[in-house]
C-alpha cells in the first residue's frame, strides 16, 4: 500500500481545503510532519485512517466530532485520499455525519456519512466499473484489499499516538486480547470451548449411568433387605443376593404343597358334614309344611269359593258397565240437542227436511259474497297504501327543503374551512422556527446563567495564581539565601572532610596547617538540595495555577462574547413566550391532517348535495301522480262495497254471520239425530244386563253385582291358592326323593368341629402361598434387576475411561491437569506468535539500544496458579539478567515499544497475507531520546526507508526537524491551520 495525496476539507483544525502530496513528500523514503502542539498533526493521520476505514484510533474515534468547528457552514467536511494497493490505484471519498443549518428557515439538520470508491486505472473484473457509493461496501473493498482490519491497521500501519507503547506494559490478559484480534485466533478459543463443552456433555451422560447404577444397588438392596458391606465387591455381593433368593423361593414352595394338601384333606371332611346336615334340614322342613297346611284347609276352602263366585259375575259386570254408558250417551245426546235449539234463531221442533233445507240456502246466499272479498282486501291495501304515498310526500318535501338550505350554506363553510387549513399549514412552518430560536435562545440562557459561576471561578483561579507566584518567590529567595549561605561556609564544609595525612582535595597537600572554621548556622548540601527542589514544585504550582486563571478567564470571555447584549430576564421572558407560541403552533400543526380531511369533505358535499337534491325531487314527482290514481281507484271500488256489506261493517263479516247460521242449523238437525240413537240403544243395553245375570246362576242382578271382586283380589286369592298347593306337592316330593330316603329326622350332626378344622387348615395355606408369592416375586424381580444392572455395568466401565480421557484432554488444551506450564490452545497459538513478534523486535532493539537490550519471550505459568505463555521481558546485556520491561526508564520505553511495534507490524502483514506496506506512521514521544539514541533510531527507519518503505514521523523535536530533509509544516491561527512543504 503507497498512499500518493490527501485533500482534507473542513475537518478538526483544518477549515478550509488542504492537500498533502506523500508522493513528494516521501520521494526520499522519510519525511516528518512537525508544528506546535495542536496544530493538527495527528489530525492528518486520522483523516488517512477515516478515509479508508470511515474511523480514527484512539479515544478521538469515541467522540465522534470530526467537522471543524470555525468553518463556514457552506463548506461540506470530507477526506479524498488517493493510493495505490495490489496494483490498483483509486480514491476514496468520505465525509462523517456532522449538523449543519438549514438552507431554509433557522435550525440546523443532521448530514448524512458518505463514502464513495472510484477505479482510477481501470476496475478489477470483479467490481463495476463506476465504483462503489454504499459505506458498507466500500468498507469490505477496502479491508479484502488491505487484508487487515482496523485494530491491525492501527497496529501495523500506523502506529497512533500513546497506543504502540500500550502493547509492551500490558499484562497477560491485555496482551492476550490485542494478539486474538491481530492474528485472528478466535477459532482456537472455539476449540477449546468445544472441549469444554464436549467433556460437560460426556460428564452428565456418565453421572446419569452412574446414578443408574446407583438407583439400581439401591433397589437390589431394598428388595433383598441387605446393604452390601462397605469395601465388598458389588459384582459377588448381587450373586450371592440371587443364590439366597433362589434357597428361599424353594423353601416357600415346598412348605406351600404340604399345606395346600392338609387343606384339602380338611375341606373334604366339612363337604360331607354339611351335606348330611341339609338332607336332614330339608326332611324337617317337609313334614313341617305338612301339618301347618293341614291346619289351615277352611280357610283355603273359603278363598276357592269366593273366587268362583267372582269369575261367574264378570259377564255381568261387562253388560252392567255398557247398559250404564248407553245412558250416559243418551244424556249427553239431549245437552246437545238443549244447545244447538238455544243457538239457533228456528224452531227446533221442525221437521229434520225443513231444517236442511233452510241450511243449505244460507250457505248459497253466502258463498255469492265470497267474489267481493278479493276486492275488499284490496281496497285496504290501497287505502294503506295512500297513506303511505301521503306520508312520504310530505316527508321528501321536508328532507328537499334541508338539502337546499345546506347547499345554500356551503360556500361560507367551505371558504372558512380553507382558512382552517392555510391556518394549520402556516402553523407548521412556522414552528420549526419558533423551536430552533428556543433552543437557541434557552442555549443563550444557560450562558448567561453560567456566567456568574464563571465569574467566581476567575475570582478564585486568580487568587491561586497570586497566591501561588507568592509562594514560589518565597521559595526561590529561600533557595538563593541558602545558596549564598552555603558559599560563605563552603571552606568549612570542605575543611570537615580532611582527614590527617591525606591529601586535600583542592591543593593536593597532606598538611592541612589552617582548615577553616565552621560559621553559624551551616547550610548543607541536602538543605540546599531540598530547597532546590521545593522551588521547583512551587514552580509548577504556580505555573498550574497560571494556566487554570488563563483558562478560567478564557471560558469567562468565550461565554461574555457568545452572550454579547442579551440579559437573562429578557432571555427568560423570550424562551417562555418561544414555549407558549411553540405549544400553540404544534396544537394548530397537529390539526392539519384532520382539517384538510373536513375541506375535502365539504368540496365533495356540492356535487353530492346536487345529486340528492334531483334524486329527491324525482321522487317526489312519481309519488304524488301514484296517489293521485289510487285515490280515484278507491272511491269507485268503495260504492260496489257497500251494497254487499248491507248492515254489516264489511262483507267478510256478513259473509261469516250466514255459513254461522247454516251450521248452527245442521248442527240441530244432527243433534236430534243422536238423541233418537241414543235411547234405542239404552234400552238394548238394559235388557241384555238381565239375561247375563240369569246366564251366570245368579237369583238377580243385584246378587251378581255383590259377588264382583276386583281384579287384584282375584289375583291375590289365585297366587295364595296356587302357593298352597304348591307348598304341599314340594313337601311330598321331597319326602319321597331317593335321597332323602332313610334320613332320620332327628339325627344330629357335629359340623362346628369339621368348620373349625377346615378354617384353620385354610389360612395356614394360604400364609404359605402367600409366603411363597412373595418369595417367587423377589427372587424375580432380583432377577431382573441383576441383568439390568450387569448390563448397566457393562456400558459404563467403557463410558467412564472415554471420559477420563476426554476430561484429561480437555484440561490440557484449557492449560490445566497435565498441562505443567498452564498454556491453553489459543495462549499457545499466540505464544508461537508472540515468540515471533519478539524475535523480530530483537534485532530492531538491539540495533538502537547499541546492543544491549533483547526481547525475552516467556511461557512461564504465572503468579498464584495463573496462565503464561505471553510473558515478554528484556534481557540487559550490561548486567546479564532478564528484567521486566516496566523497569525501563522513558527513552528505553519508546525504544523498546518502537522496536515491538515494528516488529509486531512485520509479523502481522506476514501472517494476515495483506497487502505490501510501502508507507508507515509513527506518531510518538521522541522527545525521549537522547542525541546518540536519537541516531540509532533514525538508523533504524533508515533501514525501512533502504527497504522500499516510505516512513512518515510526526513529532515537533527540533533535532529531527533538522536530520529530515522533507516535511510538511502545520501552522496554527485562529481561522484554522495551515499545511506548508519544507525542504
């Protein structure tokens, strides 16, 4: 990478445009940027590195506040940086997001970043031809052209002001950081947390196989009721824990055969004691039943008479029950012939013939009416209808009447609703002003409220600075009297250090005939020397306290000028009347919407008004010439109406009254009918009730009418009979069965002893089956168990040796267990770099430090346990012994951090596979050094110049301004500084 030119336009010091040509610049291999501090030096390489990666290094890229602040508010801030890398020559344009004020109205408006690329020899095959205008893809172009990121650009390329040095006082972790994101070693860190994570997974899985095994020789020892001795062999222990289930399965079953036998035998002998003792039970009870039968006969007797009697009087009862609702029919039959004479308007003793005929001429004269009813429904729907017609007219003219009125009010709404909407609008723009000059003039407030505080901190800063100028004149007048002091008693001061026979320091002779006196109160050289040094802290003292009052007064003066004839009550009145006309304009702005919403309604209200209004009046038209017709429609119908109405209010009620009284008619006629049918079938009914009494053997009707029982009765006295009888063919059979044949009813069985005997046999069987289920029930679930926990065994022996394994590997790669010098993978990978990195800092250091100091790179573990591998020291030659690099003084430090830069910066462009790195920066203290240092130094960026390289330092060191033939001046003023190229 060879950078060639460099515009920078309104960005840090620099207000207006400057260029910066490296290629004449660096045409001898080395140039220098120089100026007084804070002119803007480092700010040329911040704009170098914000061209290519759109960021500066160090704590400046934090604040994010790249434009000048003095430039004119037309000039936009960008950086165009023109190099060549890989072969290919473009130019990079950025400029950073920063606030400008608007082109319209007051405020300000916030800049977008920009970035563009542009191919000024010709494009890769890969890349448009145009170039590239999005950030992001500029941003990856440029780092896959570099092939470095930002953090190892400012590593290797240029080397920032107080950053270098920060690699060589780091401590391990630090160092460890910087190297990862150098070189990249990320994927080592994955591999050691992969191990991690791998052994965490193996070590759950084979705790769950050991707690398996565990829960497994837990059940095993509660299903067998023994605990496995502390120190036993678990494997002997579960074989001798089935053999002794085995030995008592065995015994359980064998006690349950002699048991089950004994029971059997038992139950036996209590079958053939109860048998005999129901054959005997059953005889007592048969002869029982006999002779209790034989006691009851008369009243058996009686109940087969009683229902005899009952079953003979039930034809009877049959003709009684019909001969009584034939006269039940007949009375009926006259309660209607009562009605249906009373309803009617003839004389209900007229001949049946008359009757119907009288009927059937009301139905005729009837059913000639039923033509008009058709017409009489329509007449009321057309009379509902006209109505209706009437009641809408006048509704439609009421809603015309509306619609006129409001459509002769449109125009005003519509005129005072725009006004509404140039109202809102006007507010709108107005309130970005209102809101710029409020924060402009609460921004004038606070000036002028910080104002007084200002006033008493110049106050205060500037009796310090008195009090301090006071103090370091005491101290400086005590420090030249006791100088002087000393003078005066110098002989005597030398005349305590002569020793008899030695020589004298000042003259050489070994006599000492007349040494001086010591005077009054002796000044010594330690006194002399801590007044020396008091002065110079009173020196700095006072020197603090000038500048503080400096910057005190210059705070107060920038805040008095930025204020300039404003007061604070009017700024304060202003800022609420700003807030007040703000609140107002965002209410009215917030309405916009709604009242160009209401504007357009009100303009799209005429049309539609016009279109209601002809709909309407159409309308209008058709109904009243509907009316109109149906009017004169209904008068003609209603005079043929009237005639068949007659007395009636209409011919359906007319009609009604005559098919009433024809069926009123018919309903007498039939009703004399049914009483006639009625009588002749009572009197059947009666006759046929006598002739089944006669039938039945009774003397009368009223005697078969007292033997009636009921039908529950009937049956009562039928199961009772049949029960009896029943009774007595039960008790003979059984008296006479064969097996009962023999059987004494008097015998007398022992059957407690037999019940007890069996009783006792049986629950001792079934202790034992019992016994014995429980014993098989173990024994095979010991059984299983033992399988599952062989086989449990079996899986984990292998599991836990791959785990051993695995966690042993595991700890060496995170630099613990075997792993003696506690590296990890990834501390290893960056030792082996760090190593590299050393060697070559080496033969830069030794060069300039004139071969007395080298990098010592050590893997030594740490203090209390901690990791090693980046340990870096210095081996000093004059002394031999290995120190570490924190015990160098100030130059020793630059040397050395210069020396592991460069080779840190070698290393790293090897190892990344970047570009070639023609051009360097150095941004560093070389005030540091002493002239002859300072010359091993430059021999050595004369080694990278000889190399092809083109090295540009930045420091205001007036010895190197004079060693370097080229550079680039930066003058300071208060409108922005300045680039001059000086040979």
């Amino acid at each position: 990478m060879r950078l060639h030119r460099l515009d920078v336009t309104a960005f840090g010091p620099y207000r207006d445009h400057q260029v910066v040509d490296f290629d004449a610049l660096g045409a001898d291999g080395l140039f220098l940027l120089h100026g007084d501090t804070g002119a803007g030096k480092t700010t040329l390489l911040d704009a170098v590195a914000f061209a290519l990666y759109g960021s500066v290094p160090g704590a400046r890229g934090e604040v994010r506040r790249l434009r000048c602040d003095t430039a004119d508010p037309q000039t936009p801030t960008k950086v165009v940086l023109e190099l060549t890398v890989q072969g290919q020559r473009l130019r990079l344009e950025r400029s950073p997001e920063y606030q400008r004020p608007k082109k319209r109205g007051e405020g300000y408006t916030t800049q977008p970043a920009k970035a563009s690329l542009t191919w000024l020899g010709g494009a890769p095959t890969e890349q448009p031809p145009a170039g590239l205008t999005r950030i992001d893809e500029v941003g990856r172009t440029v780092q896959r052209l570099l092939g470095m990121t930002v953090d190892q650009f400012f590593q290797v390329v240029m080397l920032p002001q107080g950053e270098f040095a920060r690699f060589l006082r780091s401590d391990t972790a630090e160092r460890e950081q910087l190297l990862e994101k150098l070189f990249g070693t990320q994927r080592f860190g994955e591999v050691e947390r992969w191990f991690v994570e791998r052994r965490r997974e193996r070590g759950r899985a084979v705790e769950a196989r050991t707690q398996r095994v565990r829960e497994l020789l837990a059940r095993v020892s509660q299903v067998c009721g023994a605990e496995p001795a502390e120190g036993a062999n678990h494997q002997d222990w579960l074989a001798d824990v089935e053999k002794r289930a085995l030995r008592d399965l065995e015994g359980a079953q064998a006690e349950q055969s002699r048991l089950r036998r004994e029971r059997e035998a038992a139950e036996a002998a209590l079958t053939e004691r109860r048998e005999l003792a129901a054959k005997v039970r059953r005889v007592r009870q048969a002869n029982e039943t006999l002779a209790q039968l034989a006691e009851q006969q008369a009243e058996h007797d009686a109940w087969r008479a009683e229902r005899e009697a009952a079953q003979r009087a039930v034809p009877v009862l049959s003709a009684h029950r019909a001969a009584r609702r034939a006269e039940q029919d007949r009375d009926r039959a006259r309660a209607d012939l009562a009605e249906a004479a009373a309803r009617c308007e003839v004389d209900a003793e007229a001949p049946l013939a008359e009757l119907r005929a009288l009927a059937g001429a009301r139905r005729e004269e009837a059913g000639g009416l039923a033509s008009l009813i058709p017409e009489a429904q329509q007449q009321q729907s057309d009379r509902r209808r006209v109505a209706e017609l009437a009641a809408r007219i006048a509704e439609d003219e009421r809603r015309e009447a509306e619609l006129v009125a409001q459509q002769a009010s449109l125009p005003e709404r519509i005129t005072a609703a725009r006004q509404r909407v140039e109202e809102a609008r006007h507010a709108e723009l107005r309130l970005e002003t209102v809101r710029a000059r409020g924060t402009e003039v609460a921004g004038l407030l606070r000036i002028a409220r910080d104002i007084p505080g200002a006033q008493q901190d110049v106050a205060a800063a500037t009796t310090r600075a008195h009090q301090a100028v006071d103090a370091h004149q005491q101290a400086r007048d005590r420090l030249q009297d006791l100088r002087a002091r000393r003078l005066a008693g110098m002989a005597a001061e030398l005349a305590a250090r002569l020793t008899p026979g030695q020589p004298c320091p000042v003259c050489g002779s070994a006599e000492h005939p007349a040494p001086g006196e010591p005077v009054d109160d002796q000044v010594r050289a330690e006194d002399e020397e801590n007044a020396q040094a008091a002065e110079q802290r009173a020196h700095a003292r006072r020197d603090r306290a000038i500048a503080q009052a400096q910057r005190a007064q210059q705070h107060l003066e920038e805040l008095i000028e930025r204020l300039g004839d404003h007061t604070e009550p009017e700024l304060a009145a202003e800022l609420d009347e700003l807030r007040a006309e703000r609140d107002t304009l965002e209410n009215t702005a917030a309405q916009l919407q709604q009242r160009t919403a209401e504007l357009a309604e009100l303009e799209a209200s005429t049309q539609r008004l016009t279109n209601q209004l002809s709909e309407l009046r159409t309308r209008i038209a058709a109904a009243r010439s509907e009316h109109a017709a149906l009017v004169t429609t209904v008068d003609q119908r209603q005079a043929r109406l009237r005639d068949g109405c007659g007395e009636f209010d209409s011919i359906e009620q007319r009609r009604a009254h005559l098919l009433d009284l024809a069926t009123r008619i018919e309903r007498l006629v039939t009703a004399r009918i049914a009483l006639d049918d009625a009588e002749r079938h009572l009197a059947d009914q009666r006759n046929a009730v006598t002739e089944a009494a006669a039938e039945a053997g009774f003397d009368s009707v009223d005697a078969a009418l007292a033997a009636e029982r009921s039908e529950e009765r009937r049956n009562e006295l039928a199961a009772a009979l049949a029960e009896v009888e029943q009774r007595a063919a039960g008790a003979r059979a059984a008296l006479a069965s064969p097996e009962l044949s023999g059987v004494d009813a008097d015998t007398e069985i022992g059957l407690e002893e037999a019940t007890e005997a069996a009783t006792v046999a049986r629950e001792a069987a079934e202790r034992a089956a019992a016994l014995a289920h429980r014993a098989e029930q173990r024994q095979r679930e010991i059984t299983q168990l033992a399988e599952r926990l062989r086989a449990e065994w079996a899986e984990l022996g292998p599991a836990l040796a791959e785990y051993a394994e695995l966690e042993a590997l595991a700890d060496v790669v995170n630099g613990r267990g075997q792993n003696a010098r506690r590296m990890s993978l990834r501390s290893y990978v960056l030792a082996a770099r760090l190593e590299e990195v050393a060697i070559a800092a080496t033969r830069r250091l030794q060069r300039m430090s004139d071969g007395r100091y080298s990098f010592v790179h050590s893997d030594a573990a740490g203090a209390r346990g901690t990791r090693g591998g980046l340990g870096l020291d210095v081996l000093d030659d004059y002394s031999g012994k290995v120190r570490p690099a924190k015990t160098l003084s100030g130059g020793e430090s630059f040397l050395a951090s210069l020396s592991l830069a460069l080779g840190l910066a070698d290393v790293v462009a090897a190892e990344t596979g970047g570009a070639l790195l023609d051009t360097l920066f150095i941004d560093e203290g070389f005030g540091t050094l002493d002239s002859d240092t300072l010359d091993m130094v430059m021999d050595t960026l004369d080694d990278l110049r000889a190399g092809g390289r083109v090295v540009g330092l930045v420091s205001h060191v007036e010895e190197m301004r004079q060693r370097i033939t080229v550079r680039l001046r930066v003058r300071r003023s208060r409108t922005g500084s300045t680039l001059e190229l000086q040979t």
